[in-house]
C-alpha cells in the first residue's frame, strides 16, 4: 500500500520566490557552515520543510546569509517506521529568521544526494 506524499507548504502568495514545492517533513539535520575566516563549524538542527532545491532548518545556531553549508539530513520514510532516508549535500543560507515567537532558523538553496535507507532495529 503506498503513501501519499504530505500535503505541500508552497505557498500561492505573489512574494514567494521558491522555484519548487516544499514538504513538511521533520527530520534530524546535521550541517557545517562555512565562516569567515575559511573554518567549517558543526551544529545541528531539525527541518521543518524540504523540496529538491531546498529546506528550512530550525536550529540555535543560524550561519549568516550566502554561507556555504555542508548538510546531512535524517528522514523518515514514510513506508516504515524504523527505516530512515539519509540525505547528503550542499548549498547556501538563503535567509534567516530570529525572534521570540518563532524558532530560530535559516532557509537554504540545496541540491542532495539520496542514500541508502538505514535501519533503525
């Protein structure tokens, strides 16, 4: 029996510039952010929405705009509960969000490379 795929986070309003549609998927994302001074820094996080060009992540630590990122992100499969899709790849902080009513995050271009599903048992 397949799943149907969530219902899409793309938005109809005219100021939304993202060229693909965006899921509300949750899931553990690992990241390194590129900084100034030519040094990868390591922080994690969590996505709130991930299409194929890219994602939101919500997470304490918040690279600034145009930051290279190095990304890993942890999914769930949908079709089992204890199987995990692993994504890999690479982008750019596109825009940041702080504020008290919110989680802080950034929103990323990427492009990602599936792996293997990984079991969880």
């Amino acid at each position: 029996m397949e799943k149907s795929l969530p219902d899409s986070t793309s938005s109809t309003h005219p100021d939304d510039r993202r060229m693909s549609v965006r899921y509300p998927i949750r899931g553990v994302i690992w990241f390194q952010s590129l900084t100034e001074n030519g040094e990868w820094k390591d922080a994690v996080g969590i996505t709130r929405d991930i299409g194929i060009s890219g994602l939101f992540v919500e997470s304490e630590l918040v690279p600034p705009v145009s930051s290279a990122l190095k990304l890993t992100a942890s999914l769930p499969a949908g079709w089992g509960k204890d199987i995990t899709v692993r994504l890999g790849g690479s982008g750019f902080v596109r825009h940041v969000r702080h504020g008290p009513s919110e989680p802080s995050g950034f929103g990323a271009s990427a492009v990602f490379h599936v792996e293997v599903p990984i079991s969880k048992a």
